[in-house]
C-alpha cells in the first residue's frame, strides 16, 4: 500500500458517486473543508467531529482506499465541480505522528465536469486557492 502523497504524486484518481468519495489511498482524517467559491467573503465549513454517528461524515476503510460520505450534500461534483467550490482534507499518512507539523497535509479534492473520477493535488495554503 502507498500513502496519499505517493499516491497524488503518481495521479491517482478517485470515484465520486453523489454524496461519496472514493479516495484510493488510506490516510488519518483531522478534518474536513468544504466550501463553495472560497474567498474572503465566504468561509468554508469545517467538519472536525468525524466520530460516528456524527450525523455529518461517515467514513469507511477498505484495505487500500478510503470511503468519504458528506451527508449534507446530495451530489458532490454538481455543487463543487467547475471551480464552484472545494473540497479540502486535512490528513496525516497512516502511522505517521499527527503532532509533527511536516506531517499534515491539505489534499484538495478536483470535480471532474459531467465525470465520477476525482482527482487530487497537494497544496500548502488553504485560504490562496
């Protein structure tokens, strides 16, 4: 198994089918952003309770990829694709230690027009999409 950044660097794509995201890597969830057409006059939203039973995200593991359900939308690439917004994860590699800065990462997650594939890109800076 490869982690996300060996992952996205190779361009791996993921499946998007309505409110679920299929990532084909596995990683450990700080946290979730989405947000529609970000900039200063409107923020995103930030799912950190990724407990179960949360009633806002579930997420299941496979034995190399990473299920994510947003329940509050109903079709992902609809309302974010076409640069209608982001979606944002905020991740560490499976095993490595959270508390090291150089180990969180942002992953933004790229809508496809019309498409179920996703794609991903490693950025450093939330807030200068």
């Amino acid at each position: 198994m490869t982690g996300f950044i060996d992952a996205i660097d190779k361009g791996a794509q993921g499946l998007v089918f309505g409110n679920s995201m299929f990532l084909p890597f596995r990683l450990d969830l700080l946290s979730i952003w989405a947000g529609k057409e970000m900039s200063f006059l409107s923020s995103p939203e930030v799912i950190v309770d990724l407990c179960e039973g949360n009633g806002e995200v579930a997420v299941r593991e496979g034995a190399s990829w990473t299920n994510i359900v947003l329940r509050r939308y109903r079709d992902l690439a609809r309302e974010f694709g076409n640069g209608k917004g982001h979606v944002l994860l905020y991740a560490v590699e499976k095993a490595n230690d959270l508390f090291v800065q150089e180990h969180r990462h942002y992953i933004r997650i790229v809508f496809s027009a019309h498409e179920k594939e996703i794609s991903f890109e490693l950025i450093d800076d939330p807030f200068q999409l």
